[in-house]
C-alpha cells in the first residue's frame, strides 16, 4: 500500500502541529477576489500585519461585475464600491492583478486553470465554496471564510483538520451526450448532499480518466455540493498535456522537474483509501435537479421521486422542495415549462462547455418567452469563442451573449431570475432564492441540456435534438 | 466583542428553534448583502428571505416570532449551513445575537468560520436536536445551557450529550479560537517548508 496523492501533498505543505491539534498547512496558491477579500484586508490592517509571501497570491473580480456595461464606475455603487477597495487592496500590497486591461480576467476557478497558475502538487485556498474546482489538476484545493483569507495573507497558512479521503471510482464509458455534469449531479443524487464532510474525494475510474481537464474541473467543482471540502483528479498525461504552455507553467529545465515531481505524487494503483465507493459510469443519463439541493437530480427519463418512497430522513425536505418549486411528485421532469435558460458559471462556464452548446445551438431558435443567456467565464474563454464565431451562433438561435463574470448563477449582479421563473441553469446550485429571485426556481444540468431546454421551451433529453 | 472574554467553555442563553434540515448559506443571509465592504449591520438581514412570505409580508420564521427575542443559542437540525463559504453567514448570526449553535450536523466550511468567531456549532443527535426543539417552543424562557467543557447540553431537568471536533471544542474553551496569532508564530518554519517546496522557485512566463 502507499500514500495517496492527497496524503502525499498534505504532508509536503505541513508546517507543524498547533495548539488546537489542527495542522498548520501552506498555501501554495492563494485567489482572491472582490466579494470575500476586503474584510480580510480589513482584519489585516487592523492587526497591523503585512502580506507574507504576495506573489502567492492572485487576484480578480467576478461576482459583481456586470455581463453588460463594464464602464466604469460601475451602475451599481455598492459593485462599485467593492471594485474600488479590491483595486486598494491589491495595490497596495502588491498582488498581481487579473483586471479587465489585463485581457485576463474572470471567474476565478476558470481563470486559474487556464493560466497555469493551478498545478498538481499545491495547495490551493480561496474565499469561495468552490475553490475544489482546481483538485482537477491534481491540487488540493479548498473553500475558506473571510478570517481564513486574513490567516493566508498574513501567513500564508491555515489551522486545518486533516480530511479523510475517500476513493469514488466511476467506471466504464459514458453513453454518448453525457458528460461530467452529469457524473457529477449523479454522485450527489447517490451519496446526498453530506456524504461527503469530513473527506476529501478523490475521482477515478475509467469514466474520469476519459475527461478532458475541463471536464474534470465540472467535475471537481460541485464536491462540496456533496459536502466534501475538496475532490481532486491524480495528474495523468491529459494534466500534463493541458498545462504545458500556459503562462504560468513551468517552462525550460524547470517543466522536466516539474513533470518529474508531479509524477511522484500521483496516487498509485495500490494507494491507500479510508473509504472507498463506486458507481457505474455507462448507466448515467443527462441528469436534472427537480428540487432545492444538488442532490435533488435524477435522470431526464426519470419521474420525480414519491415522498412516501425517500427514506424518512429526506422528506421533510422533499416536502419543502414540492411546496417551493410547485412541481407535483412523481411527475416526469422531462416536460417541465422553463422561462430563462443561463450557460455559464464556473461550473460550465469554459470554452468546451460554450461548444458544446453552441453544437446544439446551432440552426436552432430559442422557443418563444424564453430569455436565453450565454456567459462565458472568462475574457480568454470569450475572446476563444469569438475567434471560433461562436457568440454569432448563439446571438443567430436567440441567446444574449454577455461579458464573463459569475452572472445568474448568484445574481451579485444585475442578472437575475423574476418572481417565481424556472431557469434552467449550467450553475451548480439550486437553492432557494440562488439565482436572484426570493421565489425563483432553478433546475440544474449541463450546458448542452440547458441549449436543449432553451429551444424547446421545456425540459428535454438533449439526445434527441 | 474585543473586550469580551475569549472562553466559551459555557454558554448560557434562551433557545431559538429553527426546525428544517439543508438550510444553506444563500438562506441564512441573501447574495445581495455580500456586497457590502463591511460586516457590520448583517445581523438585521440574517434570515431576510426566509422570513417573509411570497407577498413580502412576515411569516412564521422562528427570527420573525416575539416569543424568541433576545434568544441566543440557535436549535437547528442536519447540514445546516450547507452551500458556499461566505462567513457573511456566522456573521449575520453572531450579530444577530446568537452566541452558540446547537444542531444535528453542520457542513464543514461553515461551522469552521463559525469557530474563528468564537462561535460553537456543537452536535445533538438527530432525536436530541428535535426533543429540545420541542421544549424550547413549549417554554421560550427556558435557559439552555452549552457546556463545551463538560460535553453536555442542559435544558431544565434534560441533559444531551455533544459533540464537535475536539480542536475545535479546545479552542473554544481555551479561547484561544483566534488562529491568527498561533499561526503568526512559527514564520520561521513556514519559510523553511515554503523552501522545500520545489514550485516556489519555477521560472515561469507569468
Ligand atoms: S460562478 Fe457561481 S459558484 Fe462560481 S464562483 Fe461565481 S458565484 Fe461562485
């Protein structure tokens, strides 16, 4: 038996034991950006602390920025006025700087990736749930609190407990149309939406290894839908092949060792677990939410659940979920009526998830009544769309195609559901009032699945288009 | 808060009954007060949501309920503070007046920003979590009493057993929750371990 790739980059990154019992772990790679990072500042001024290492740390903004009008000042003053204190902040304390100049900017967990700046072996800390998304190149990558970002500025370290790690194989080849999204969306449905505390996730299995990196971060992303704090992929040639060339790789003599070393902290096939799980990848369909939690997803063939047949523990729930989405248990999802249909987020929000719509979208109008939103999720994956004319493509079948930011999947900005409208949403969370509306109602699914949706007015298998 | 005693081994306050499971972060406090520079003021908008019904007009919610004013230990049950890693949340609750949470489970980014407030999210079981939830609304004067130190929760004559992670439980009880200043202490060795690790010296093009 040896160590996993977890194990192994833990221990790497331990600085010692604190008081408390918890390890003292660093951060290899800090992001930041505008929502959860000026109280941090704020923290650190207080206590009259400097930035330790501050080109470990990279910033940008992506959830209040408009998709429509980037002038500045921005039309709302409080975006405005977070905007303002993030550029403050990165200035004054020298932080590299993803502004909208830079041609660089957006979603964090998109950006990242693609500029190199997320690679196997580190650890990855920012002020936001989804920071797992970066487990995808074989990092360890987790969400923090706005006093942890203070602690990572300040020491370039957290006080953490040491995760368990659990093994979540999915085998065999998916069917044609289905991807991670909706490997992902079923892992949630299987294992709920606290399976996973208190572990890490690492993903394997044949249906993993056929994942392009972008696939593997759709992937990652959604862990802590499940309750993981972090999920990762160990780094194979698709690692190594993706990241060769981007501005922050390594380059010369230094991408040899870099190879040399990641290599070394893959998880071999005798790796150690302390849990293991499995599922079968060949029988996932495209997969929908119908209720209010990621784990409320089953198969577009599929009916919605019967109360009466959930297990005790999930009814209440499923009770609250009918009551909020007025939806009627057992009923077939496929069918559902949608009036907004959002491609984008870090969830889906890269250049093969607009491909992939833009496949489906093309020749296609979207239905009557629907308002249709294309995002990308970052300058670079828009200025990749453009050059491939896809914006034409979805701006000919009916969608808005905007500017990249975080957009619908939590309305920071001035994207938003209305009343009680069913979107039908790329993002990865469907909770309550999520996507800017106290009443709104969000189904979850894959870009393709949204296009889908989008033409037909209704929830159908993308399959059949 | 800075001249309050950092200890929470015991805390002692009226109960507030909160019955729901998955109650996530976006419902605690809503996207939109995420875009204040500052926390303060977030404790008027905790549960802002929630607690209104689709005409806009105050419902039910236990924050809405007069019988529960000046409550400060929270009675929740499974997963609660379950979505994203907003410590708007904790936030919004401590400033709202509750100083310990009492509950089935809670998710894990979430009860770990509770903790860097020097607030307790300490476990019940799932039958515990619902029978002092019952005697909580039965009586809303009762005292409820989370004692870290002694591992219990008491209300009245009933006493529960808890549970949290035991760094967690220490800090709390030791005050020594603010984990800035233990991490500031060893830089020494965080630049030793920043030293050996082969990427912080990689050529790149940037
Ligand atoms: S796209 Fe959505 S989930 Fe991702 S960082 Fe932005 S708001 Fe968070």
């Amino acid at each position: 038996m040896s160590k996993n790739l977890f194990d192994k980059v833990w221990d790497a990154h331990r600085v010692g034991s604190l008081p408390t019992g918890q390890d003292q772990l660093f951060i290899g790679l800090h992001l930041i950006h505008e929502v959860t990072s000026p109280q941090a500042f704020g923290m650190l001024e207080e206590r009259g602390l400097k930035v330790l290492y501050p080109g470990r740390s990279f910033a940008t903004c992506d959830h209040i920025v408009p998709t429509e009008s980037r002038a500045r000042p921005f039309a709302d003053p409080e975006a405005e006025a977070m905007m303002a204190e993030l550029e403050k902040n990165v200035k004054k304390h020298g932080i590299a700087f993803f502004d909208f100049a830079s041609g660089r900017q957006g979603v964090l967990h998109v950006v990242g990736p693609e500029l190199g700046l997320t690679q196997p072996g580190m650890t990855i800390a920012c002020g936001d749930s989804h920071t797992a998304t970066h487990g995808a190149v074989g990092a360890i990558a987790f969400g923090i609190g706005t006093t942890q970002v203070c602690d990572v500025l300040a020491t370039q370290t957290l006080a953490m407990d040491r995760p368990k790690v659990r093994k979540i194989e999915v085998s065999g080849k998916l069917g044609k149309g289905v991807g991670a999204k909706d490997i992902i969306l079923a892992i949630m449905a299987r294992f709920g939406v606290e399976g996973g505390l208190g572990y890490a996730y690492e993903y394997t299995g044949e249906a993993i290894r056929a994942l392009s990196m972008e696939g593997r971060m759709t992937l990652c992303n959604m862990s802590i839908e499940g309750g993981a704090r972090s999920g990762y992929v160990s780094p194979d040639q698709t690692t190594y092949d993706y990241l060769k060339g981007r501005p922050y790789a390594p380059t010369g003599a230094d991408w040899d060792r870099a190879l040399v070393w990641w290599k070394s902290l893959a998880s071999a096939p005798d790796a150690s677990f302390d849990d293991e799980k499995s599922i079968d990848g060949s029988a996932i369909e495209p997969m929908v939410t119908w209720g209010i939690n990621p784990g409320h997803a089953i198969g577009v063939g599929q009916r919605m659940p019967k109360i009466a047949d959930l297990p005790p523990a999930e009814r209440d729930v499923a009770r609250k979920a009918y009551d909020y989405m007025q939806f009627a248990e057992g009923a077939p999802i496929a069918g559902t009526k949608i009036n907004v249909a959002f491609v984008g987020s870090c969830t889906n929000g890269r250049i093969s998830d607009l491909r992939d719509a833009a496949a489906l979208a093309k020749g296609r109008k979207v239905a009557k009544g629907v308002r249709a939103l294309v995002v990308p999720g970052s300058m670079q994956v828009d200025a990749q769309a453009r050059a491939e004319g896809l914006d034409k493509v979805f701006a000919e079948a009916g969608f808005e195609y905007r500017n990249p930011g975080c957009s619908m999947c939590l309305a920071m900005n001035p994207d938003k559901l209305r009343g009680d409208e069913v979107s039908a949403s790329s993002s990865n969370r469907n909770f309550i009032g999520r996507q800017g509306s106290p009443r709104g109602r969000t189904l979850l699914m894959s870009p393709a699945m949204v296009v889908a949706a989008a033409v037909a007015g209704e929830v159908v298998d993308s399959r059949s288009l | 808060m800075a001249n309050k005693d950092p200890k929470r081994g015991l805390i002692k306050g009226r109960g507030l009954p909160l019955r729901e499971n998955d109650v996530d972060t976006d419902r605690i406090i809503p996207a939109r007060y995420l875009k204040w520079v500052t926390f303060d003021g977030l404790g008027a908008h905790a549960f802002e949501d929630a607690r209104k019904d689709a005409k806009g007009q105050p419902n039910d919610h236990p924050f809405n309920d007069p019988r529960y004013k000046g409550a400060s230990v929270l009675i929740v049950n499974r997963n609660f503070g379950c979505g994203s890693s907003r410590e708007h949340a904790p936030q919004a609750l401590s400033r709202a007046g509750i100083e310990a949470l009492v509950g089935e489970s809670f998710a894990e980014i979430f009860s770990g920003n509770c903790v860097t407030l020097g607030l307790p999210a300490a476990r019940v079981s799932a039958a515990d979590a619902a029978e002092l939830q019952d005697l909580v609304a039965a009586n809303p004067s009762l005292v409820v009493e989370v004692d870290l130190e002694g591992r219990e929760v008491r209300a009245g004559a009933k006493k529960y057993a808890l549970t949290m992670p035991e760094a967690q439980r220490q800090a709390l009880v030791a005050g020594t929750w603010d984990s800035t200043g233990s991490l500031l202490s060893n830089e020494a060795k965080i630049r030793k371990i920043a030293s050996s690790l082969p990427y912080m010296a990689w050529k790149t093009a940037g």
